[in-house]
C-alpha cells in the first residue's frame, strides 16, 4: 500500500545521490565511498518538509567542508518531475527539500484509490503473532484493569493486522488451580450461610466476598432439590467450581462482546493439567538440568538462568548481587503444580506446539516480577523466550466520579466491574479513553467521557466524521456532489490548511506502524485527534459553497479524504464512525 511520507524520503535520498554522482563525474566533487543519503522530517516546518545531511555524513570521505558539498549537490540537482518545487541550503550544511503540487495531489490520489485498505502495510508480512489480553481469573467480575487491557489488546491485534501480520487473540482462561479451589470455597460457604444461618458456618477468610458470590450459591441452591449441609466440604468443590465457571464464563463473553471483543480462542489453563502438558514441561526442565527438589518440592533454577541471561546482556555480577534473584518452585510438595509451571507450559505450547513467531501479552504492571522469571524459563527450554516473548505492561486506572476517586476493591465486593462502566459511559467512549499510553498511570473521568463537546476527545473527532458527512449531504441536494476519484482538480489545493490537512492524511500509515512498533495502539488516538484539528481549522478557513466549481470540488474531495481516513483510524480502536450526530 501507498505511503508517500516514505516516498518523498526514498525520492528525496535519491535525488541527492544522482546530484552527488552528477558532481563527482565532472569534477565539482571528488569520487569517494560516501554515505547514502538519509532524509528526515525537520522537526520546524521552516526549515523544509524533509531534509537531508548528507552533506555532513560525506564531508570527511569527500574532504570538503559540508556547506560546499551541500551547493555542489544543488547546483547538480534535477528537480524537474519529482514531488519537490525547492531545495536549498541551511545551518552547517543541511538540504532541505520544500514539497510541490504533485506530491500532495498524489496523497489524495492514493487516499480515494485504496479507501478502506489506505494506511495498511506488509510490513509484518509473514509473521504470525499471538495477542493475549485480559485473561481475567473467572472468579468474579471484570474489572477497570480488564477494561484497560481488554481495548489495549484488542487494538493493538488491529495495528498488527494493519501490518500484515496474521494475528491471533486469545484469553486464557485460569480454571484450575489454588484461585478456582478458593472461588468453590467462597461459593459453598454461602450456600452454608444461605441454607443454615449466617451463623452456621465461617467464611473463609481470604475468601471472594463480592455480592456475585452470594447470587452463584443462590443460583446453585435453586438448582437442588436439597442441600445436606452434613456433607463434608469437599465433596462439593468440584460441582462448586463447575456451576461458577459455567455462570462467569459466559457472562465475561457477554461482557467483552458488549466491549466490542471477540477472541479467536478461549485456551483453559485445565486442558495443561489433563493433558500432562504441565507435569512433561516440567520433566524437561529436569531433563535439561535446570531443577533440583528440595523439602519434597521441585524448584527451578530461577536465579541462574536470569543470572546467565543477565551477564549475557552485558550486566555487571555485582550489579546482579543486588537484584537478589530468587528460585521457584514448580511442583509443591503435595504434588500440585504452581501457576507459574503451568504458566510455562502454557507459552510452551504458544511457540512449540502452535508455531507463533511471536506472543504478545497484555499485562497488569504488578506482574512486573513474572516477565524475566518466564522469559528465562522458556530460554531454559529452548524456545528464545527473551527474543520472542513480549510483555506490555499497563499502569493502573483511577476512576473519578464528580472529581471523586471511585475506590475499587474486587475483594470487598466494591468494584466497579466492566458491565457497571458500560453501563455509565458509552462503549465507544470507554474504548476511546482506555487506548491511552499503557506505560502511563491513566485517570478514567465519567464526566468528561459523556460529555457531547469539544472537551471529549471522542466526540471531537466523531464530530470531524459526522461534520464531513453532513456537508457533503447539503452540497449534493445543492447539486455539488463529492466526485469521484481522480474527477477532481485537486492542483488547485495550494492554502496553507489544505497542505496541513494533506501532510496529516499522508502520516496516516506511518502511525500505524508506529503503533505496531511501539506496541503503543494509542499512536492512532493521537493522531485522530490532530487530523480531526487538521481538518476543523481546514473547514474554517476555506471555504466549499462560496467557491468557484472547480475550487468547491477540490476542497469537497479533500473533505471526503478525510472522511475516509478518520473512519479507519476508528475502525481500528474499534470505535463506531457516526454520519450524523
């Protein structure tokens, strides 16, 4: 696909090299190994739409001072048919290039020829990637942090996609394990409490005490004929944990859903259990050395194998000391495997069995400690965990509420879960604001995020879409219809805030790779919002329906360009693009 930013570059570069192999065949310049010639975007648009210091990178090759290399170029250099009106010189030996007509008429061009695709790339062609995000234990409720990782995963699988990558999202789902044993004990608890007395019998003291809990053993009483509280406890945790899993589950789908979230997969932590995939990952981590039993548990050498991975990287042994690293165990005494084993033999599974050259995984930054720890686990076992493995990390959400901090605690059955904020702000809105900078603490303001103003970020730029929208409805019941693709004049856009407004349309696809980079989907929220700007100050000062015909189509095809790029800038947050408002 079409990205004109990289062509002004490639041409800008290329220009200069035919200008230095023009000098250096008639003498104005030595022959010599020199550089090639890199371009950038000047920070001041005063100094040039690209330049190049080429000029400074040859100076010592060519023994000539810069500013004399630089005029040797210029006066060689054929600008004639390229995307350039100027070039000259500036500073210590910098060329600036000053775009011309053709570059931003063939912006548009490639805007209105690849429509819905315009912005995409095959950059990542090739590459099949696992996006892993939310992942919430089904013991209760989503909550902000699932509201944050839910829009940042999901968004970040869309820039990928853009990329060309074939991309998988998947939610692992922990059913197995010490939380799933807590969650039946929660629940059988109070069908004590429910059947008996409050009184009959104590709630476990690290106990799930949400008012979720209380309705599962309800809706489990209201399925039995009879409770015989007499029973001892255990033999109930099984249907326990199964008739909650069965009533959370579903409902986290309908949730995220609603959130406009749909997964490839649903992988269950149990399938690593039954299958044996836990008690063989660990086998081979004995087999290769790296675990030793100790009080009747199996530990793995943690600390060594971050220590090696550590020196590997270039860090210093006493820096080492200090990070106190530390051995886990895998299998407890008691038999049992740990989250952590089967948290390996689950990223095992990701690269090994299912072939991903790359996973993603959206976490909460208090798992900070877990990244190194099982990155050197899968380096342990062969599948180059620390080259392969990437952990975003998002900071916390606050949540106001009439300038108030709304405390959220799942464990005292305070929280504010995903379907009560959807039930608050709209979804597009929550999508909106949750796609911030994940390494970024983020205030999540209920206000703000419903208000119909310029003030609301979302509703400035779905106002930008509906506002295109509206007019080239009133135009067209005027008789001024948007025109087709290449039906326009558009050589006739020379104002000053049509050639913003152009540049804006052709950084598009470079966002989107900034935002796969990066694994920063909040580049496109960014940027949404300075072609929103771009476009409303474009409106205000140039005029459609006062203007001469050929000067009216232009500027209502110019609109329409932008019409289409804000639809697929919101298309990829997973935001609706309204044509009325």
């Amino acid at each position: 696909m079409t990205n004109m930013v990289q062509n002004a570059k490639d041409q800008a570069a290329a220009l200069a090299m035919a200008a230095y192999r023009a000098a250096a065949g008639d003498g104005s310049l030595p022959q010599a190994e020199v550089p090639a010639a890199p371009v950038e975007v000047p920070r001041d648009a005063a100094n040039g739409d690209f330049t190049t210091t080429f000029a400074l990178a040859a100076s010592k090759a060519l023994r000539q001072p810069p500013r004399a290399i630089a005029q040797a170029l210029l006066d060689h250099m054929d600008l004639e048919g390229s995307y350039f009106a100027s070039a000259e010189i500036a500073g210590p030996g910098f060329l600036n290039f000053r775009l011309g007509g053709k570059w931003y008429e063939e912006v548009c061009a490639a805007v209105e020829r690849e429509g819905a695709d315009y912005g995409r790339s095959d950059s990542l062609k090739g590459q099949k990637i696992m996006v892993e995000f939310v992942s919430a234990n089904p013991t209760g409720p989503m909550h902000m942090g699932n509201a944050r990782g839910g829009v940042l995963g999901d968004t970040l699988a869309s820039v990928l996609s853009a990329c060309g990558a074939e991309v998988s999202r998947e939610f692992y789902v922990n059913d197995a394990g010490h939380q799933i044993d807590k969650f039946a004990r929660s629940i059988y608890a109070r069908c004590m409490q429910q059947t008996f007395g409050e009184d009959s019998y104590a709630f476990p003291e690290d106990g799930y005490q949400g008012d979720d809990i209380r309705e599962l053993a309800k809706g489990f009483l209201s399925e039995m004929e009879d409770f015989p509280g007499a029973t001892r406890e255990e033999f109930w945790m099984a249907d326990m944990a199964e008739y909650g899993l069965s009533v959370n589950l579903p409902k986290m789908k309908e949730d995220l859903r609603r959130y406009k979230i749909e997964y490839d997969t649903w992988f269950y932590e149990s399938n690593l259990h039954n299958s044996g995939a836990v008690a063989e990952t660990a086998e081979r981590l004995t087999k290769a050395g790296w675990t030793y039993e100790k009080d009747g548990a199996l530990w793995l050498k943690t600390a060594q194998i971050m220590r090696e991975n550590l020196l590997k990287a270039g860090k210093k042994e006493k820096d080492i000391e200090k990070l106190d690293l530390k051995d886990d165990v895998l299998r407890r005494a008691n038999g049992f495997y740990t989250y952590f084993a089967a948290d390996i033999a689950y990223h095992r599974n990701k690269f090994e069995t299912r072939g991903f050259d790359r996973v993603i995984n959206i976490w909460g930054a208090d798992h900070h400690g877990h990244v190194a720890r099982l990155k050197g686990a899968l380096d342990a076992l062969g599948l180059d965990g620390s080259g392969k493995l990437d952990i975003v990390l998002m900071q916390l959400v606050k949540l106001l509420r009439d300038g108030e901090l709304v405390k959220m605690s799942k464990r005292t059955g305070k929280a504010i879960s995903l379907s009560d904020l959807l039930d608050e702000v709209p979804v597009d809105a929550a999508r909106w604001f949750f796609n911030a900078k994940p390494d970024t603490q983020m205030d999540f303001d209920l206000g703000l995020a419903v208000r119909e103003d310029s003030e609301n970020p979302i509703y400035y730029v779905e106002y930008a879409h509906a506002r295109i929208c509206s007019l080239a409805q009133k135009l067209a019941g005027e008789g001024l219809a948007v025109p087709a693709p290449g039906e326009a004049d558009l050589s006739l856009l020379t104002a000053e805030a049509e050639e913003i407004l152009i540049k804006q349309l052709a950084a598009w696809p470079d966002t989107i790779r900034a935002a796969a980079k990066n694994y920063d989907p909040s580049h496109v929220n960014r940027y949404l919002m300075e072609l929103a700007g771009c476009f409303h100050r474009f409106y205000t000062a140039c005029h459609i329906r006062e203007e001469a015909p050929a000067l009216a189509r232009a500027r209502l095809r110019l609109a329409d360009d932008t019409r289409i790029v804000l639809k697929n800038g919101l298309a990829l947050i997973g935001v609706d693009a309204p044509e009325h408002m």
